[in-house]
C-alpha cells in the first residue's frame, strides 16, 4: 500500500505553490492583461470582487500551513478587498514587495482600505480603480498628483464604469469642458508603466498622455474619453503617438481627439456638396480642402491597432497616418449619421488607405454577417484550421441600424480594400442581396481560387454561382459545410453551380464537403459523390459523426 504523506509534511515548496495556486485560481481577473478590461467592467459591481478572500481557508488547516502562508511574503500581494482590518493584515505580511491592487468603488464608498494601500503608493505595480462617481478616484488620488510611481507597470482607471449610459442625459455634466492641469492627478513619472488603460468621459480631468513620463508603454487603451490627448488635435495626433517609442498595441474606443478649426484646409474636399457639409457640421469633423501635405508613421513597434468610432473621425485621422503592412486593424465603424452618401464615400475612402500589397496580401476574406468581415495574409485550399491561414490583418464591424442599407455599405468596404491578390472568400453569413448587388461587391474580388461556404449562405451563394458563372473566372476549388436539415435541396443546388460552371468552360477542378452528421446509409454519400464526380475531377466527403472520408 502507497504511503500518503500528512498534510502537514508537504515540503514547503510545495505548499507555496498550492496556496499560489488557490489563491490565483480565486482571482475573478488577471491584474496582468489589460484585455480582461471588459469583463472586469461588466461584473466589477458584483460583491465577489470585494470580498474576503476564501484563499485565507488555508491558514486553519494545521499549524504548519499557517506558519508557511504567514512567512511567503508573495502571498500577500493582491489587495482586492474593501475590508481596512484586513488592507492592515495583507500589507504586514506582504514585506517590502511590490502590490497589486484593484478597487471597485460603488456609490458612497467606505474609502478606508483604498486609502491604506495608496499610503504605498511607490510599491504599487498594478493599479485598477473603478468608480461610480469621478470626484471619489480624485479624493483618494489628488495626494499623488506629482508622486513618482517606479514600481507601477499596468494602470487602469475608469470613473464612471456603471452609469456612462446615463450621461447623455445628465444635464449637470459638461463632457466638452475643456479640462486644465489643476484638475489631473498621477502626473509624476512612471519609468516602468507598459500598461495604461483610460476610460470614461470624464478621464481627461485626472490622466493624460505623456510619453516623456511613459518611456517604457507597450499597450493603451482610451476609451469614450476624446479629450485624453490633451491640447492634441487629430492632425497631431499620430506626430504624438510616434514618441511612444515602444508602443504595441492601441485601442481608441471613441478616444481620437477632436480635429482644430484650423486643420479644415489641410487635406481634399471630395464632392463639396451641401449634405456633406451638414454632416461635418453635425459630427464637428470637417471635410479638409486641400490635399493632406503630410502624413506621420505609426511607431515601428506598434502590431495592433484597434479603433471605435464614427466613419467620419476615423477618415479623418486615416488621411493622416500610413498604416503599416505589418499593422493588425481592428475596427469598429458607425454609420448611422450623416447623408448615406458620405458615409459611403468615407468608409470607401478609408477603406482604401489600408495597404495590400505583396509583403502583406488579404490573401482570404471572410463574411461573417451582414456587418462583419475579417481578412487573413495566409491560404491553404481546403483549410479545416484557422492557423493555416497565417496573420489576421483586418477585422472590420460595421453599426448601422439600418439593415436595408447593407449592400450599399458593403460595397463600399470591398470596393475600397485592395481583393486584387484575395484568393479565397469565406462565406459564412450574409444579408438580404439579390443578384445584381451580390455581383457588384463580390466581383472586385477578380482572381479568387476558391469560395468557402457555410450552410447559412449555402442556398444564397451557390444560386450566385450558378446565375454568375463568369464572376470569378479563376475559380476552381469550392468548400461546403453541409448541416444536412435539407439535404436533398443542398445537393441539388451544389450539382446545378458545378455543372453550370462547367458548361461554360469554367470548371470546378477540386470540392471538399464537410457535414458535421450523416444520419443516412453510407450508400447513400457514395451515390452524391459519384454523380458530383462528373463535374469535378478531385471531390472528397468529410463527416464527423460517424466519422468518415471518402474520395480520391
């Protein structure tokens, strides 16, 4: 019989790394990585990000494990919890290391434990603070306006996280007043900062971008605060961001600054009509009159770019900027004001400044719904893996509550990317087209090799290919993912493209269906594949359930 160790014999290593474990499996958050940001702010009112710890379990388990956890000092690190008497008891064991704190603060909070950890303020390595009301991050921060911070390397602060929705109504908030340094907090130099996230409308009044005293930032996140570039128009704006010598990532959440009455003159006026500048009006963004005479490099460092605003912002700050073909860009654009012209030519317009070129191809797009698309600098045919398809360059969402304006938008998104070099469209949803419209977008995409297509858009793009043979005279590979719900009128549809495109001399050279069941007689498949082997020389049948392969 296998001998058992006591608990209390454990080596003491080997304790450690189990209360290590407890302790940060317990944690509702990674204090490490600024992308959990969303989900901290979705549940961060809930009690369980305040309360005691249930890690503290260990200490009465035996002497033993409580002498070890009283003298491991990196145990007492995280301070998440609202409780003074307990702030106490984690700062005297937690020695001279560095802190990591994290405070939700609702409306009326008792502000005691905040203010015994911040009383360490020069140890503090993460700092995330969430408030209900701004004036209580400016109470318990305006003592540290000028104080250095040489531990800190991710701050994140958010002083309305709970009710920003309430704003647009609050009559006694002046988001557009112009803020002045009297009212900043956290102006003292963090050498080690790689982390800044700033959210909230009324941010610019306690932090502001400053390379000088971020040397070391890798990653920022602004979000719905426009004026957290203070004094920084958006003409300057990318000037601004070159100093971020380090810079990895950026995501602006309606955080570009606002254009200068003055930058109106510096780039072209397309059209000149008087919707269009009713629409400038309206967004305060003005549609420049002469040609941009310069445009700013991003940082070389920069991978991930990441914006979330109006087409009519985010055109504007494209004029001013070369995005790298290195640069991932994610971005979430809204339409829904302005003429349905000039939202069209500005999302064509930006659209168009984004590079394609041999060095960095949109070698495969993919429709994911009537709003959604994303772009991949990989292809391999018949693919089954995301990872095969390489680097995602491009991820675009378009917002419009307007679902009958889909091909209008549409077709201004990939009129404007470069699809010369896309060799494969991925089809996994789509809106309302008829014929004409579906021709129309999908037809700059003129040397695709293969369409890939959900069983969603199976019935709409397979109908396009049989009226369209002539759409993508390239085309030779075809992919179908099959539910089999109808599967008598899928394979129909699937014959009738085959052999219309073979008809006309544009036959399908390669076919590979994936169904994810096939609640039928294997006999059955062997029959489909067979008569689809009299239009395509190479078809293989992939089931999951049973699992199966058939073909050559």
């Amino acid at each position: 019989m296998a001998f058992i160790s006591p608990l209390q014999d454990f080596p003491v290593e080997l304790l450690c790394e189990i209360f290590h474990y407890y302790s940060a499996t317990e944690c509702p958050y990674s204090s490490r990585d600024i992308s959990d940001i969303d989900e901290i702010k979705v549940v961060a009112s809930r009690a369980e990000y305040q309360r005691t710890p249930r890690w503290l379990a260990v200490l009465l388990v035996c002497r033993t494990w409580y002498s070890v956890a009283i003298r491991h000092q990196p145990l007492w690190t995280r301070l998440d919890f609202n409780s003074a008497q307990l702030t106490k008891f984690f700062l005297a064991r937690a020695g001279s290391r560095p802190l990591d704190v994290a405070a939700f603060l609702p409306p009326n909070p008792n502000l005691d434990a905040i203010r015994l950890v911040l009383a360490e303020f020069q140890r503090i390595r993460t700092l995330l603070l969430f408030a209900c009301d701004p004036d209580d991050l400016i109470s318990i921060l305006e003592s540290y306006r000028f104080t250095s911070a040489p531990m800190l390397e991710m701050i994140m602060l958010n002083p309305d996280f709970s009710t920003s929705q309430e704003f647009d109504d609050d009559p006694t908030i002046d988001v557009d007043e112009s803020p002045d340094d009297s009212h900043h907090v956290l102006l003292g130099p963090m050498p080690r900062l790689q982390s800044l996230y700033a959210g909230g409308l009324r941010l610019s009044h306690m932090i502001s971008a400053r390379p000088d005293a971020y040397p070391c930032l890798r990653h920022l996140r602004v979000d719905g605060n426009w004026n957290f570039f203070l004094d920084i128009s958006l003409k300057w704006f990318p000037s601004e961001l070159q100093k971020f010598t380090r810079l990895e990532s950026l995501v602006l959440e309606i955080g570009l600054p606002e254009p200068f009455e003055e930058e109106s003159d510096e780039s072209e006026d397309e059209g000149g009509s008087e919707d269009q500048s009713h629409e400038d009006e309206e967004l305060h963004v003005r549609l420049p009159e002469k040609a941009v005479k310069r445009t700013f490099k991003l940082p070389d460092t920069l991978t991930m770019l990441e914006i979330i605003d109006d087409v009519a912002q985010i055109d504007v700050f494209f004029q001013y900027i070369d995005i790298l073909p290195s640069l991932m860009l994610r971005l979430k654009i809204w339409l829904n004001r302005g003429p349905l012209n000039v939202r069209a030519t500005r999302l064509h317009r930006l659209c168009s400044r984004i590079p394609v070129d041999t060095e960095a191809p949109l070698a495969v797009l993919a429709v994911h719904g009537m709003w959604h698309y994303m772009g991949w600098e990989g292809y391999v045919r018949h693919s089954l893996y995301g990872n095969d398809l390489g680097r995602c360059r491009l991820n675009i969402k378009l917002e419009d509550s307007e679902s009958s304006m889909y091909a209008l938008f549409a077709r201004a998104l990939t009129h404007g990317l470069d699809l010369r070099s896309t060799m494969c469209l991925i089809f996994e949803r789509l809106g309302p087209l008829d014929a004409s419209e579906f021709f129309s977008i999908f037809q700059p995409a003129e040397n695709v090799r293969e369409i890939r297509i959900g069983p969603r858009t199976l019935r709409q793009v397979l109908t396009m290919v049989s009226a369209f043979p002539a759409l993508w005279p390239a085309l030779d590979a075809v992919t179908v993912r099959m539910s089999c719900q109808y599967p008598n009128r899928d394979w129909s549809l699937l014959t009738e493209a085959l052999q219309s495109r073979k008809r006309q001399g544009m036959g399908i050279q390669s076919l590979q269906i994936l169904l994810n069941a096939w609640p039928h007689p294997h006999e059955a498949l062997y029959g489909e594949l067979m008569l689809l082997r009299r239009f395509v020389p190479t078809v293989i049948i992939l089931t999951k359930s049973p699992i199966l392969q058939l073909g050559n």
